[in-house]
C-alpha cells in the first residue's frame, strides 16, 4: 500500500508515544492529560439504535440496552487493544438526569470499552457539544482526534467546527447516514467537506486500515467475522417491532449514503473481495428506499 502524507502523519503521532492515563468513567468532569490519540463517540443513532428523530420511537428506544448497531462495540474493542490508553469518550445531548444510569448499563452490557460518558447536566445549556469537545481538546491536546456522529442532529456541522478551529489536529469524522436529506417528515443533515458517511462499521474499520490506526489483518478479521452476519440478517431487520443487535433498523433511511471510493482501492490490500462486494450489494438494495416511515 502506497503511503500517504496523512498516514505519515498519523504514524508519527501514534509510534512510540506514551498513553496518559485515561480519566475515571464515573467522572463528570474533564480531566484528562495530554494524548496523542482521542476517540470521542455519539451514543444515540451510532452506537444505539434509537431514531432520535422520531419523538415517540425515540422514548421507547432510549429505555431499551440491547438495542446495539452490530458490530460497533467490536470496533471499539478493537482499537481500545491497539491504544490501550486512548481515551474513549461518549459524549451525548442527551440529560444527564434522565439517561446516565442506562447509558451507562448501554455501555457495559453491550461490551463497549470503559470511557468517560459526558451527558448535558442542564437542559437549557446551549452548544453543549461544542463546548465539552473544546474542552477534551485543550485538556488532551491529541494530534489526531476520531469522531463518530449521526446525521439525524447536529453532529456533522458540530465537528466542522471543531476541525476549524483546530486546523493543527489530524480530525476524522465518521458520520452514520441513517437519516436523507430527501425524506419529508424527518430529514438528516448533510455531510460537510472531509466527513465519511458510513452505513456499518465496516467501512470505518478499513478506512482505518488504509490509515494504519489497525492492521490489515485486523480488518479482515473484523470483515470475516461481521460481513456473514449482515447479510444473513438483513433481509429481516425491516420487521415491525424487530429489536436488538441491528444492521438496519427498519426506520433508517440512508438514500444519501454513498459508497466511499477509497473503500473499493483498499480490496486488493484487504483481500476480501466476495465478502465486500456482497456487503456493498446489500447496502445498495437497502438504501435505495427510504427507511419505514420516512
């Protein structure tokens, strides 16, 4: 594989550095020390299968633990083992009040790394996101920085800004199209310049191959092991009431979903052609109509 400028960067910034101790999950508090790797994560629509946009699914959905995106908690693990002492960090707008006790048993039983989980402690505070991911800048000062969000909020246009005001930090955006821009009763948001929509974790797990946050051979694992369970389900997450590990729930919508072309000039190095191209196929069948109520 042909080194680019960026994973020159990203291996000098990850080689040889040595992990601050990450901070306490229960705290509420940013105090986190100096770190060259951060990974600060949703939970609602990227990690937990929620539909924040529909007000009566998400009430019922936010109370539910089993409701995992499949195949997330795997990711996580899997880079929580290269970067043992990476800070994993699940920032939500969610309050505090009402969702820490079940975030938290989300977190864990789900098999979710520890983390620090930063919940809004008053509903009228305004810019919460910005302002806590500011803080875990400053306090951690990273050189490169993952953020994963959803398009059914204000994540895309949240981590834009955070990218401009922090030009110097290496920042992937990993952003979960499971909302369209064409739907005319609950519309996502649009991906901004340098963010990757993703559909799976799978497409996350190789872009993070072709940038040397994992192996190679590590994506294939984490390929072999999940891409079978895709497509052996996911003709059936369009039932009504189907809860539980999920690859599409039946309400998502990701007609805006395209793709990412550096995906397909990984295959030769990933070397799991039949498997991707399967999971491409079936991403295309699913997301050419518009999710259940959209």
């Amino acid at each position: 594989m042909k080194n680019s400028v960026l994973s020159s960067l990203l291996l000098l910034a990850l080689m040889g550095s040595i992990f601050a101790k990450t901070a306490d999950a229960t705290a509420q508090s940013i105090t986190l020390k100096t770190v060259p790797l951060v990974w600060v994560s949703e939970i609602d629509d990227v990690l937990k299968v929620t539909d924040s946009l529909d007000l009566a699914e998400s009430t019922t959905n936010k109370q539910l633990t089993a409701n995992v995106f499949r195949g997330t908690p795997e990711l996580f693990q899997l880079m929580k083992g290269n970067y043992s002492r990476m800070p994993v960090i699940y920032l939500s707008n969610t309050l505090a009040t009402l969702m820490q006790p079940l975030h938290t048993k989300f977190i864990s039983d789900n098999g979710y790394p520890e983390g620090l989980l930063l919940l809004k402690q008053n509903q009228n505070e305004t810019d919460y996101k910005i302002n806590r991911l500011r803080e875990i800048v400053k306090s951690t000062q990273p050189r490169v920085m993952i953020l994963l969000g959803s398009n059914g909020g204000g994540d895309p246009q949240v981590y834009a800004q955070l990218k401009k005001e922090f030009p110097q930090i290496v920042m992937l955006n990993y952003i979960h199209q499971i909302y369209s821009i064409k739907s005319t009763t609950l519309p996502g948001q649009p991906l901004l310049a340098g963010q990757m929509g993703y559909v799976t974790p799978i497409e996350i797990a190789i872009d993070l191959a072709a940038k040397r946050l994992i192996s190679i051979q590590q994506a294939q694992e984490l390929i072999d092991l999940l891409v079978p369970k895709i497509l052996q389900v996911a003709s059936m997450e369009d039932e009504q009431g189907r809860k539980g590990e999920l690859s599409f729930p039946r309400w998502q919508d990701c007609r805006d979903f395209k793709w990412p072309p550096g995906i397909d000039a990984m295959f030769p190095d990933i070397q799991r052609d039949s498997l991707l191209n399967a999971l491409k196929a079936r991403i295309a069948i699913r997301c050419a109509k518009p999710g259940f109520g959209s």
